[in-house]
C-alpha cells in the first residue's frame, strides 16, 4: 500500500491558491481512476483505490500546510508503513508553471509543509515538485503562494493535472521517468509536420521514344539545306 499525499490548506477560501496545486493533483487522480468517496480520517480526507496493481490512500491534511505532517505520521503509521510508501505532491516555487519533477529524500528548501512532514516522519519520502514559478522576490512569497491562479495559468494547469493523472499508475509503481513523460506529453505534445514535401523536380525520361520523323522526302530536303 501507498500514500499519495496532496498538500494545500483546507476550505473554500484557499482552493483555487497556488499553494493548493497539491490537493488538485490528488482530486484529479480521484475523479480519473475511480477513487471511492472523501471522507475525514486521519486529521484530514482520504480516498481509496487502485493504480495499476497498487492499493492507493490518497491523502488531503486538513490541518492547515504548516501543521501537514501531523496527518501524514498517522496515516502512515496506522497502515505500518515507511516514508519511502508515501509520496508528497507540493507546489514548487523553484520551478517554472508547468514544470514537474520527482525527488526522493533531501531538505525541504524552505516549504512549510514539507518541513512539518519532515519533522514527523523524517526525510526519506519522495516528492512530486509541481512548478508554480517565483514572484521574483523573497518578500512576496507568501501573498504569492496564497494567492489564486491567474486566468492565464488555466491551460498549462490542466494540462499538467492531466499529465499527473496519466502518469499516476506509473507513479505507483515506482516508475518515475514513465510519470515524468506522461506529464511532459501533456504539457508539451510533439508537433505534426504541417509544411509539404517539396515535390520532385520534373526531369525528361532518359529512355523516352523519340517522335517519328513524319516530313515528306521534298520537307526533309528543303530542311537539310536550311
């Protein structure tokens, strides 16, 4: 069994912030694979299913982000697993809108969530890092993160929901270039050739009949002393 964990911060007012890429990531995966039903538990939601041959929990703390580690220890130590079965997805301020990266282990580069969950189950869990982009300076950060999507942000935030659900399965499985592809075929299709084949110079036939000499005797006489 595993543990998808999506981080945000609980209740309408915060649901559409940058900071909650992590709880839409988890409700996509829900809606596409045939999740069961939210429910509260573990000082947050849950929801149960399969990914590929894998039993999933995924995971929303309603804890507030600051305080996220104290739903993700006790799910983890209810069902008596490890941090490697647990697999946080994060908003990434270090990365660009639509950029999406898999870590396992190291620090918490500053993010509150993660510096909660590191504090109550250690390090050695692995992260789904989901660009949201920087606002340039230190400063404005945090009004940054809390604050919603722009109406710009709409399409490369779907397309990278999407790639997260359709790489799901391969996320499950441990599987972490096939997940990356996944989301990169939805943020950046290849693109069909659209320009012609230039067309073939036209040449003579080299074995092409030669015309018949149709003149008359008096034509060809005439024509030979031309």
């Amino acid at each position: 069994m595993q543990i998808f964990v999506g981080l945000g911060n609980p209740g309408g007012k915060y649901a559409k912030n940058r900071h909650n890429i992590g709880f839409m990531a988890v409700d996509r995966i829900a809606e596409d694979h045939g999740f069961g039903p939210w429910r509260a538990r573990f000082q947050g939601e849950v929801s149960e299913g399969r990914l590929g041959g894998e039993k999933v929990l995924l995971l929303k703390p309603g804890t507030y982000m600051n305080l996220s580690g104290q739903s993700v220890g006790e799910a983890m130590r209810f069902f008596k697993l490890t941090p490697a079965d647990v697999t946080v997805l994060h908003d990434e301020l270090d990365l660009a809108p639509g950029k999406c990266r898999v870590k396992s282990g190291g620090g918490h580069a500053g993010h509150n969530g993660l510096r909660s969950i590191h504090q109550h189950i250690g390090e050695a869990y692995r992260r789904v890092r989901l660009g949201i982009g920087h606002p340039g300076r230190k400063e404005l950060v945090a009004g940054y993160v809390l604050h919603d999507f722009a109406k710009a942000d709409e399409t490369w935030l779907d397309d990278l929901l999407r790639g997260i659900s359709d790489g799901a399965k391969a996320l499950a499985e441990g599987d972490a270039s096939g997940f990356q592809n996944a989301v990169a075929l939805r943020v950046n299709p290849p693109r069909s050739s659209t320009t012609a084949k230039p067309a073939e110079p036209k040449t003579p036939a080299a074995d092409a009949e030669p015309r018949p000499d149709d003149r008359s005797p008096i034509q060809k006489l005439v024509d030979r002393f031309k």
